[in-house]
C-alpha cells in the first residue's frame, strides 16, 4: 500500500471513477497531510506541484516494463523528476487539491495508458480497510560498533523506525531513529571514530543526527533531493550534504552551513559516498542501477574519476570500508534476496573478491 507500514486504511471505488473503476480512493482518520509514500520502487516521471485541477498536485512513478503509479490530490509533492524512489520512499502529503471533494490519495495502477485492476502484496486488491505492509529495508553500512570493522545494516520501515545492526558474531544490534517515511544516514557526527545514526526528512529537508547529548537538527536542501554524508573536510567529524537529482549535483555542507557543488552522474543515478583514495577526506560517486556502473570520483587536488562494475540490475548500492584498509569499496544489496554483495579491492594488482552477506528481509 502506498503508506507507511502498520497504518490502516479503507480503500473505496464507484463504477463511474474517473478515469477508471479500478482506481482506488484511500481514506483514514484524520487523513490529510498523512505522508504518502512509494508503494513500489520506481523513477519519478511525472511531479506537479501547483495544479489546480484534476489530478491536482500529483506525482507518476515508473516502475519499468510499462508499469506506471499514479499519486494524486496531493497536498505536497516532494519529489523531483528524474528521482529514483525506493519502496516506502516518501513521495508526498496526502490532500484534497485538483477536482477533490475532500481529502484522501487516488491512486491508480497502470499498465501504458490502461488503468488495471490493482494488486498489493502481489494478490488483487480487496476494497475495504486493510493494514499497510510496506514495511521495507534499506540496506546500509559503516563503523557502527566498537572493534568491529564494517557492518552491514539495514533500516527497517516499520512503524517503530530502527537501524539493525549485523554484528561480527551474527548477532542484531538496534538503533531507534527517524520516522518510517525518513531517509536513513550514517556518519560519526562526534569524531570519535565510529558512525553513529542519524535520518533525514524529505518533507521538512530536515537531517535528525544522534550526538553527544542526544538528537540534533539541521535543515538543508531543496525538494527532491537525496541526502548523503561524509568527512568532506578530512578533520575526522562527519558533515551532511544532499545529492541533487534535478541536475545530478552533490552539495557538500560544511560544519559552517557553507557549501561545495560537484556535478557527477546523469538522471536516474544513485548517490554514493566514500574514501576511495584512502586520505581521510570522503570523495563521491553514482550507481547505475540498469547498468550496475559506479562512476566514484575522489576529491584531491587532481580529481580521478574511475568506473566500477558491480552488482545484478535493480541492486541498491552500498559502499564501506570492507576489509580495514583505509580505502572504501563498493557494494549492492539485492532486495529480491536481501543480500549484500561486498567486493572487495586490495591494494596492488591482487584481484578484487566478492563476499556475500545476507542480511535484512527479501521483497
């Protein structure tokens, strides 16, 4: 369903809907500005943030094959063309704009201009009241724990946000963070040499980041934009930034709120981030997920920018320190298995391996 896991809502439809029987009007309790999230991964095609009429603001998502997501009657978009949203990504706030009567999320399932019949959870939808299960992971990694290396974790879209952890004994460590329509973020927001949690809020721009003494906020960025982090300055405390996707620019912002632009990728790339020259100063790069390419780009004095192939198409990329060199090495994670592919890369001309890992839940 395209809402947050564990929420409960009455699905409704009449023989004259337009355009279709087969869209479906969403309604809860206290409805309106409830966020509306991605009920399946797919590339922002369509966001229309000002209509009046019909439609309203709304927002497409296409899933590939032909396979569209209609959102509309929004209250907001917050997403931009040419954005790749995962499943249970925020899109927007549910509204009453366009030809509404009042508040509630038409949405339709389309297969090139035909609206068809709807399937959630991979059965034919049933009209009535039905719990969300778009309770989805996002894989992550980094320096969670103490003595460890690289971990991989995953952020888990529940109605109680946490990051699970994969210790080195196999073992679930938990960290509350965020809401489930949040972005997660890792980074050693203290300097003390292990990565800590943190969330960003597409709606507000705003990142929520576990300190010293608790949360902490920062508001940054512009609609659409993805949020990353890194040690941009090499100093050994983690700032944030956000990847652009409107114009494929990383903004790096500086512990001042002073900011750096890097342009590197194309529409429909994925951010990633990482040291890959080993000095201390976290460079950038892309996936491309149809071609499961890294372009990584590092931040000396004389840039390099090198391409890596990785991965099985529909992969999200992960990157992280992999075998404690000082360098960090690319990674997917396939959803369809919830397993992350690490490869590996030492120094030298010794051939780069690949450890799999599985961890998280399959889609």
């Amino acid at each position: 369903m395209p809402f947050a896991c564990g929420q409960s809502w009455t699905g409704s439809t009449r023989s004259h809907h337009s355009p279709s029987a087969h869209s479906i009007d969403f309604n809860a309790p206290n409805d309106l500005g409830q966020p509306v999230v991605a009920s399946a991964p797919g590339r922002v095609v369509t966001s229309n943030n000002t209509s009046n009429s019909g439609y309203g603001r709304y927002v497409v998502l296409d899933h590939g094959n032909g396979e569209t997501t209609v959102y509309a009657h929004l209250q907001h978009s917050h997403v931009t063309v040419g954005t790749w949203l995962d499943q249970g990504a925020l899109v927007g706030q549910l509204g009453t704009t366009g030809n509404s009567s009042g508040p509630h999320l038409h949405y339709e399932q389309k297969v090139g201009r035909t609206v068809v019949a709807p399937r959630l959870n991979r059965t034919k939808y049933v009209y009535g009241t039905s719990a969300s299960t778009n309770c989805a992971d996002v894989p992550l990694a980094g320096n969670l724990l103490e003595g460890e290396g690289a971990q991989v974790a995953v952020f888990r879209r529940s109605a109680a946000p946490q990051v699970h952890v994969r210790g080195a004994d196999g073992k679930t460590r938990l960290m509350a963070v965020g809401q489930a329509s949040d972005e997660p973020v890792l980074g050693d927001w203290t300097g003390y040499g292990l990565q800590s949690v943190g969330s960003f809020s597409p709606a507000t721009r705003t990142f929520t980041l576990a300190g010293e003494a608790g949360f902490f906020s920062i508001t940054f960025g512009l609609r659409g934009d993805r949020p990353i982090a890194g040690d941009w300055d090499g100093n050994g405390i983690w700032e944030v930034g956000v990847y652009r996707p409107s114009n494929s620019t990383f903004v790096l912002r500086s512990a001042t709120g002073t900011s750096t632009n890097l342009k590197l990728g194309k529409v429909g790339d994925l951010p990633v981030t990482g040291d890959w020259d080993g000095d201390g100063v976290t460079d950038v790069g892309v996936f491309d997920r149809a071609t499961t390419t890294f372009t990584l780009r590092t931040r000396a004095a004389k840039p390099v920018t090198t391409t890596v192939r990785h991965g099985l198409v529909g992969d999200i990329p992960v990157a992280a320190d992999w075998d404690g060199d000082g360098k960090a090495d690319v990674g997917t994670w396939t959803p369809a298995n919830a397993t992350f592919s690490q490869r590996i890369a030492p120094s030298g001309k010794v051939a780069p391996r690949v450890q799999n890992v599985r961890y998280g839940r399959a889609r």
